[in-house]
C-alpha cells in the first residue's frame, strides 16, 4: 500500500514531463503513486501520462481539470490524495532514485504527530549541488518560515507534507484572473503550527525553465498580473506567529506595494499590522515605482 503521492501539477510540460516519469520509475522503493494533475495543457500531455500508464510500471493517476494556474493544481491534488504523505515535484523537475527511500526511511525512524511533514533539499539539474547550499549542519528540525526569515537557508527546499494538514487548509481561494498565487499559502498556515523533520539529503533535481508561463520566471510581471493574491500571502504572513521584526518589515512593504497595484483604498483598514504598514508606506510605494520600471 503507498504512503506517498508524488502529484506534478502541468501546464503544456510533455517535452519534460517523461523525465519525470523516468526518475520515478528508477526509485529503490516502490511504495507510492504518481499524481499528474494537468492544468488544460494542449501538447499532447493527456496521451503521453495514458501511454505511461499503459506501461504499468508505477501507479500513475490522471486529473485533467480547465486551466487556473498553479494554485488550483495543488487543491485538485490534496481534494484528491489519500496517502499519508505528498510532495510536490514540478513537471520540470525529477527526484533522485533513492529520494521515496530517504522518505520513508525518515519518517518511519522520526515521524509523529508533532510534525507537519519532512523538509530536504532541491538540488540544481546541471551543477548537482543543493541550491543555496546544505543545512546548518546538526538541524534536527526547523520552523518553514525560520529559513527565510532568519536567513538560515534562502533557496529553494523540498518539503514532503502530511496530507491531512495540507487538506485542512485547503482549497486555497484566489481571485478571479489572477493565475500567480504561489500554493506556499497552505504550507505557510500549516507550518507555523507544527515544524519540520530536516534531512540534509537531495529529494529533487530541479531544472528551471525560463519561458513566461514558469511560476519562477517574470515575477515582476507576476505581481503586477496577480496584485490581490499577492496582498493576501502578505496579510497571512504578517499574522504568523514564526516571524521575524526584520521579515514583518519587508511583507509590509510589499503588502503596499501591491495594494497600490491593485488599486486597494482599504489597505490600511486591512492590513493586521496597520502602524507598521503606515510606517512602512513610503517604502511601499518605492517598491511599486520599481515594479512599474520593470515591467514597463
């Protein structure tokens, strides 16, 4: 029986999508399944995922639902996942063989119900080195936001979340044409809860992509293109408890920023921190001026 859903939301990715497939395919343990949630692609992803499914050689699932950015892949994901663990591996990205092994490994040795999920490392595709470098070395555990906010580790991670807890936060409601709301949202509320198991292993290879439609590509446009999700991330993370006065400063500027984008008069009213949002205005408002310059 599998304990672990690997979900790829996809989006028009069948020319990496087999990569992914591969990597799968060649773990050491075989105890999961393959969730492919394809976001309304047009290239022929829907005939690829049933051909690998034809194969037979790991058990893949298909989802096809219309197009709705990012986000709405992680809801149709956790609406649909019933292991006790999930990870998300982008449709550009592929895991390690021995990363499920590391997984299971892991949790069964140090997993309970005080943690949210596992937390291990991305490394880079063509350098094979961890973006952003190890751990610290001896972390045990850590809180999400602690490795931005305090500046433990500032690149990209991979977390394997307890599916319960991701389904209780979700679906993750965005607005209406706004396609840029990073699903972080959800792991955000459920990690300033509870902390995570660190493995200073490689769980994924991640090989960004640098068309526009990658969630990590143009962010400049992105906020100018999703202006009210991105005020919402900013008024979830000025509530969290996990936070630093420097990171409570920074989601402040970026909080007006793009209330001004969006056009909000009720920025203030709303924000949870509105003398620190005052405060922080003018800053804001430098913040929106460059986000028009880069995006002019």
């Amino acid at each position: 029986m599998a304990f672990l859903t690997v979900f790829t939301p996809t989006y028009n990715r069948a020319h990496t999508l087999a990569r992914t497939y591969r990597s799968l395919c060649a773990q050491t343990r075989r105890d999961f399944e393959w969730l492919v949630v394809d976001d309304g692609s047009t290239d022929g992803t829907r005939s690829l995922v049933e051909g690998f499914m034809a194969e037979g050689r790991i058990p893949v699932r298909y989802i096809y639902k219309e197009n709705g950015g990012l986000h709405t892949g992680y809801n149709t994901a956790y609406a649909n996942i019933d292991t006790e663990l999930c990870v998300c591996v982008d449709s550009d990205d592929f895991m390690p063989a021995d990363a499920v092994e590391i997984i299971a490994d892991t949790w069964q040795k140090r997993g309970s119900d005080r943690y949210a999920g596992i937390l291990g490392l991305d490394f880079d595709a063509h350098t094979h080195e961890p973006l952003g470098g190890y751990f610290p070395e001896g972390m045990g555990e850590c809180w999400y936001l602690d490795l931005y906010a305090k500046g433990i580790h500032r690149a990209d991670t991979k977390a394997v979340m307890r599916t319960d807890l991701m389904r209780s936060v979700a679906p993750q409601t965005g607005f209406e044409g706004e396609k840029h709301f990073n699903p972080v949202y959800m792991m955000l509320q459920v990690c300033d809860v509870r902390p995570l198991i660190v493995v200073n292993r490689n769980l994924c290879n991640v090989d960004y992509q640098t068309t526009g439609d990658s969630m990590s590509a143009a962010i400049w446009h992105q906020y100018v293109d999703s202006p009210r999700s991105f005020t919402k991330q900013r008024i979830l993370e000025m509530t969290l408890k996990h936070n630093t006065k420097l990171n409570l400063v920074r989601t402040a500027i970026h909080y007006v920023a793009t209330c001004i984008i969006s056009r909000n008069q009720r920025w203030l009213k709303e924000s949870p921190r509105p003398a620190l949002t005052l405060a922080m205005a003018p800053a804001g408002v430098l913040l929106w001026l460059l986000i028009l310059y880069k995006t002019r």
